[in-house]
C-alpha cells in the first residue's frame, strides 16, 4: 500500500472544501493516517461526528493541532490572523501549514509573522466549489479534474511544497504553481469579479419595483438564473475574499467597466460589428474551456 502524504492531518474549518477533503481521504487511506476536525461553532462538530467523516472531532482548536504533522486552515480568510495566533504556540516543529483560502497576498501578509520556528507555510488553492456550504455539502469528487495552485513562498522548504502538491494530487487536483500575487491577479479576474458582478446583478433585480421584480423571477431565464447559482455563495467567505483581494478585483472591475461601456456604447450607436467581435470572442472562451475539460 501506499505511504499516507500525512500522519495526523488537522483540518481547521469543515464546511464545503473542508467536509470534501475529509471524505477524500476517508475513501482514499493514503492521504493520512488520522484526520482531525476542528471548529468555532459547536452544532457543526456536533454534525461532524454524525456524519463520521473524520477520526477525531476536537473542540479545542489548540488540542486539535497538537502533534499535527499538517494542518490546512479551511475557514475564511478574513479570520486566518486570529485563527494562527490560537494555533502558533501549539503546531510542532516540521508541522506543514498550508490553506484552501481564495486569496493568497493576504495569507502570506497575516500567517508569516505569526509562523513559528520549524513549520512550513505553503499557502495552496483548490479552484473548486460550489454554491454551498456546511459539512454536509462536501464530496469525495469535488476535486477531481480540477486545478489546485501551490503558492510557495521565496524560502519554502522543497520536501514540505512536494507534500502539498502530492496531497492535491491525491484529492484528484491538476497542479499548478504561481506567486501569490501573480495568484491574487488570475483569480480576480476568473472568480472574484464574476462573483462581484453576480452579487449586483441580483441586488439590481431586488431593488426593482414589486411587480417587475416579481415578473423577473417569474420569467428567469438560463442567464439570470447562472447569476443567482453564483450570488448564493457564503457570505462571509466572500466578504472576506473582496476585503482581503482589494487591488487586484479592483484592477479587474475597472478594466471589465471600460469594455462594458464600450459595448454599451457600441448597443446605442448601433455599431453591429463591434457587438459581433465581443460575442464571438465569448463564443471562443467557452470552447477553449471545454475543450480543457474545464467548463
């Protein structure tokens, strides 16, 4: 049989990604040899256990981390600061830390400071999900086929970045490698702005008069709907991604305002091949993903 990747494998937060990565390595049994869950709220350690998808369920975070070979925060970014000072004086030398956070310049700015002596930070991001969370929400397949970047940092020990990309691998993840800023830039543009422009959308149709709004979600079509799918994402997970992102979605929503007051413009002056140019080039960006098996 194959080594586990991990020993004792600590997951710090188990809503959609963490529940998923605990049903992987239940399936698997090469990923680690005991897994650990830990959370603030007690009704969900409560479900974990009724659900059984982990070997230990430990209400004390500090307990839980204790003799830990990895621990992956799986909670929002906004709260990493608070989470690693409760979590620092416990993580034993050679521990890997690493994280499934959608933002990676504000994981370095609020892990590195607080990282002890001896433990490995290798920030990572699994590009998966769903509209829903909780521990119940997870799958063993959520991974599969689908890209995971590995953001070391400058100084990342080579054998701790080899473990998490071969943990990744093992949840069924394609690897990719980057900077945490060059990061920060791509998944602004791929994730975080549809998600902003999601949000609008539906507040846009929620602030419409009554009976129009009613006629709107009456009459929903494919497009609107899509939207909706997006806009019912986790509320703080996404608040804390925009906040913790500022720069580069941005950089990004004032680069898609211009195109979109270009088209705009185009629309109301009646400019039919400026209009067809945009919407073959949507055409060819939703080939060339399926044709990467990414759509």
């Amino acid at each position: 049989m194959v080594e586990p990747v991990f020993n004792r494998l600590c997951l710090v937060g188990i809503g959609l990604i963490g529940s998923s990565i605990a049903r992987v390595a239940q399936q698997r049994g090469d990923i680690a040899r005991t897994v650990v869950a830990t959370t603030r709220r007690a009704e969900t350690l409560a479900r974990v256990r009724e659900l059984g998808i982990v070997d230990v369920v430990e209400d004390d975070i500090a307990k839980a981390v204790e003799g830990c070979d990895a621990v992956i925060l799986c909670v929002p970014v906004g709260v990493y600061a608070d989470v690693m000072r409760q979590i620092a004086p416990h993580l034993m030398p050679g521990c890997v830390l690493t994280d499934v956070g959608s933002t990676k310049g504000s994981v370095v700015r609020d892990l590195t400071p607080l990282l002890p002596k001896g433990v490995e930070l290798v920030p990572a991001h699994p590009m998966a999900g769903t509209e829903y969370s909780g521990p119940d929400a997870g799958f063993a397949e959520l991974f599969d086929g689908r890209y995971c970047i590995v953001t070391p940092l400058a100084g990342s020990d080579p054998a701790a970045v080899e473990k998490v990309r071969e943990f990744w691998r093992r949840c069924g993840s394609m690897i990719e490698t980057m900077d945490p800023a060059t990061h920060d830039r791509v998944v602004a543009i791929v994730s975080h702005l549809p998600h902003l422009i999601a949000f609008t959308i539906c507040g846009t149709a929620d602030d419409l008069a009554e009976e129009t709004k009613e006629a709107v979600l009456k009459f929903a079509a494919s497009g609107f709907r899509d939207f909706t799918r997006i806009a019912a994402s986790d509320v703080d997970m996404w608040r804390d991604v925009f906040l913790n992102n500022r720069e580069a979605l941005l950089e990004m929503l004032a680069r898609f305002s211009e195109d979109a007051h270009a088209l705009g413009r185009a629309v109301r002056y009646g400019q039919a091949d400026f209009i067809e140019d945009r919407i073959r080039r949507g055409r060819k960006i939703r080939r060339e993903l399926i044709e990467r098996k990414q759509a």
